[in-house]
C-alpha cells in the first residue's frame, strides 16, 4: 500500500501545516513544569465537556458564522485534539503522541481508500466498501456496535437507522403510525422534515413526553429487536452451513 502523499509547498513558503508544530510546541510548555497549573491538572475526562462544547460551536460557526468565526472555531478544536494527544503521551504505560494520532488516521485514511492510493477501480457503491474495510479493522459483533450512547437522541437514531438500512435489517415503516403525507419521500425537503420534528417536540411537551428520552427510549427499543433479527440472520446462515 502506498504513502499519502505530501502536498507540495509554494517556493519560498513553510509548507502547510508547519504551524501544528507551533501549537504543539505551545501545549508541551504549557503542561510542562513552569508552564500552567490549569492546563497541567487537566485529564482525559475533565477536557471531555470542552471537546464537546467546541465541537458544537464549530457547528453553529458553519451555520450561523463567518469564515473568521469559523477559522478561530476550529482552532479551539484542533486544540482540544493536540490537547488530549499531550495528556497521552504522559502515561508510563500507555502513553501515544500528537504523532502516533496523526499517523493512525493517516494510515487508516489511506487503507479506506484503495481507489485512490492503490490504484484499485472504484467501487460503485463506495459507502458499502468502506465499511467492508472498516468490518475487516475491527470485527463487531453486530453492526450497531460501536455507536456511542452519548450521542443527542436524534444523531444517535440515524446513525443507528443508517447501519441497520445498510445491512438490510431495517424494519418497514409503520404505516398505520404515519399519515399519507409523512410517507410521501418526494416531499420531505430540509424544511418539511424540521417542521414536522418541532411539531412533534410541540405535541411531546404538551402530552408532559421528554422528547429526547422518548426517542432514546424507541431507539434502544430498535436496536434489541434488530440484534435480534441479526442473530437469528448468523444463525440460519450457520445452520445452512453446516448442513451444506
């Protein structure tokens, strides 16, 4: 498998990405000894809310910000990544850089990717290769593992309706539940579906319904039944096998 190559720099320039080695240098001094006692006390779980908290505002830059907003967005983010890989490199046991996370996302990027760096033609349905390849790095039990139960109620609903669509599990719709207009796909645009979520948030906090908990609640309600559905599917593959 080849290298990712190196984008060429403009002559006479510093070559893109050279100031990551600044903002490393610069978290190195800060946790070191003579450099900030709130930075130096941080761990892993105690910049959680941070990682989170920029996230979103990288988000709400995307949406609502300009360029400059966003360039200043993601630079708290990228802190929070340099951050993490600082406090990592300090364990005795375990310990990984800002180099080893580069290198694994480098790697894996290129694995993803055989139609581009390894000359392989690319496949029609790119999305079902690419989880070919993910299935092959880290061997799951079920195809919903691996979604984390942190995510907000309505991410973590399509996430897990999307692996289970791609893995051909997902149930048919409830007609009876939804009305002629729900099903009509042609006329569901960005607008529409937002109008229909917030009326139905409307509807859950008039019925005295969290709406977050009701959806978390229907959504692990999905995932057992389609776990099920997944183990009677190896199961019937199995039993076909072995009588084969």
């Amino acid at each position: 498998m080849s290298d990712a190559p190196a984008s060429p720099a403009p002559s006479g320039t510093a070559p893109t990405g050279s100031k990551l080695l600044d903002l490393v240098a610069v978290m190195d001094r800060l946790r070191s000894p003579g450099g900030c006692p709130w930075d130096a006390r941080q761990t892993h779980a105690s910049l959680l809310r941070y990682l989170v908290e920029e996230s979103y505002e990288v988000v709400d830059a995307v949406e609502n910000g300009t360029r400059e907003e966003l360039r200043d967005e993601l630079g708290d983010l990228l802190l929070q990544v340099v951050f993490h890989a600082r406090v990592a490199a300090e364990d005795p046991a375990e310990g990984f850089d800002v180099d080893d996370v580069a290198g694994a996302i480098v790697a894996k990027l290129v694995r993803r990717h055989p139609h581009v760096f390894d000359g392989e033609v690319a496949a029609e349905d790119l999305q079902a290769r690419w989880d070919a390849i993910k299935a092959t790095e880290k061997p799951r039990a079920s195809v919903l593992d691996g979604i984390p139960l942190q995510l907000p109620a309505l991410a973590r609903a399509d996430k897990v309706l999307g692996r289970l669509r791609r893995a051909e599990l997902e149930e048919p719709l409830d007609e009876e539940a939804l009305d002629e207009e729900a099903l009509d796909e042609e006329a569901l645009d960005e607008e529409a579906v937002g109008e229909r979520l917030l009326e139905l948030v409307r509807a859950a906090q008039a019925a005295g319904v969290d709406p977050e908990a009701a959806l978390r609640t229907a959504t692990r309600r999905l995932e057992r039944a389609a776990r099920e559905r997944e183990a009677h599917r190896s199961g019937a593959g199995a039993g076909s096998g072995a009588g084969a």
